[in-house]
C-alpha cells in the first residue's frame, strides 16, 4: 500500500498525507511522498500521519524539502512512533501521538486530555515520566523523577520535578527542577523562555533576548545562581 495525499475539506485547512501503516521495506518514506505527491498536487499546509514509522531528523529535513518544491509546507506531524516525534520536535514542527489519542479515548471522563488542571505524567524508565502534547494554561504537571514534556509549555503552565526537567518544545511557562532539593537538577529545552526558572531553593526570572539559532538550552545551578547555557549534545535522563 502506497502513501496517500488527502486534499484539505476547506480552505485554511491542511491537506493530510498518509504514510502506509507500517514499514514495508520496499520503499522508503520519501519515495512514498514523493509517488504520492504527483504532478500538480494542491498547496499549502500539510499534516505528515507517519503511523508506526521511525523518521530520523535527516529523512524529515529531506521530506520538509521535498512537500517545499511541490508547493507544500509541513507543519506537524502526528504518529505513533516517540523517535520520530522527537525528531520532529527538534526541528520546530508541532507533534501530535495517535498513540496518547487512542488510549485516551477510551476512558471515561477524559475525552479532553489538555483540560485546565493537573495533568499526570506517564512513568517511563529510569525513574524518567513522559508528557506528551501541550501544556496550556493553568495545567500543572508534577513528578517525583525526571520530566519530559513532547510539547511545548505555555504562559501560565507549570512543571515541576524533584529530578530534571525537559522539554522539546518551547519553555514558555514556569519550571521547577530539583523541587526536593536537588542542586544538580537541569531544565533544558529546545527554546528556552520562560516566565521563571527554579532550581531547588533558587528562582529567576527568564531570558527576555532571543534563542540562538539552531540550539538548545540549559538552565544549572552554578554557585548558587541560576545560569543558561547551550545545553550539552545529551539530555540528562538518568542522572536525577
């Protein structure tokens, strides 16, 4: 089964391509865009369903070029797999996992998992708990481990954390690292501009200047002060 182009319904909408729903190894996920894409297909946004795919950060930058000479722009890609969410993430685009939509679902009383309130992590390994999806708002996420947020934090959204916290997406809200006293406890994310920055028993106040491009950030805890840097090439997942 090939990949298939669904033109949007309305104008402003974004068209949706279909990857197969899983790996074939007959073909890669470029070739299918690419045959599924034809001569004159339509303009505009379009939304990547990857399924089950794993899509690296070279094969979605080839991909970003490829929907770009057809006329296309990619804005978000939504699948099952956490890596090519990941890599999507760290190249700017909005994620969305089928996987969290399809368990949530199905529960009673949570058809609406982005709901102002606390909203709990998924516990991962490594004493590590995952969020998946946007924090919006009066959304309060706390764990007693380390964080990681797929999403973006907005204004007025709070994380807190007794290990590290991260985020791929923008930190735009309130973080809270080592809240138990850790003075070793990170926050890092991918554009790192919050409202205020803690670090166990210490606080400030966010960056107002622009992010450099093309990198991460990291907020420690250096005599005492809160200091950002350019985070190092990997994320602290166990060490907290």
């Amino acid at each position: 089964m090939a990949a298939v182009l669904i033109a949007a319904s309305a104008p402003g909408l974004a068209h949706q391509m279909l990857l197969p729903a899983s790996p074939d190894g007959a073909a890669t996920a470029f070739q299918n865009v690419r045959l599924a894409l034809g001569h004159r297909p339509p303009q505009g946004p379009v939304v990547l369903q990857s399924g089950t795919w794993q899509l690296d950060l070279p094969q979605l930058r080839e991909l970003q070029r490829l929907f770009r000479s057809h006329g296309l722009k990619l804005c978000m890609v939504e699948g099952r797999c956490e890596e090519t969410l990941v890599a999507a993430a760290a190249i700017g685009l909005a994620v969305v996992s089928s996987r969290s939509s399809e368990e949530g679902s199905g529960a009673a009383g949570n058809s609406d998992s982005q709901a102002s309130g606390t909203v709990a992590g998924l516990p991962g390994s490594d004493g590590l708990s995952l969020h998946r999806g946007t924090l919006r708002a009066g959304d309060h996420v706390e764990v007693g481990g380390s964080l990681l947020v797929l999403g973006d934090v907005n204004p007025g959204a709070r994380v807190r954390a007794a290990g590290h916290v991260l985020v791929w997406g923008r930190l735009r809200g309130i973080a809270h690292a080592g809240c138990e006293g850790d003075a070793n406890a990170r926050i890092v994310a991918l554009h790192l501009r919050p409202l205020q920055l803690r670090i166990a028993d210490a606080v400030a106040r966010g960056p107002e200047d622009q992010p450099p491009l093309g990198f991460c950030e990291q907020a420690t805890l250096v005599a005492g002060s809160i200091r950002i840097d350019p985070a190092e090439p990997f994320w602290p997942v166990t060490e907290a």
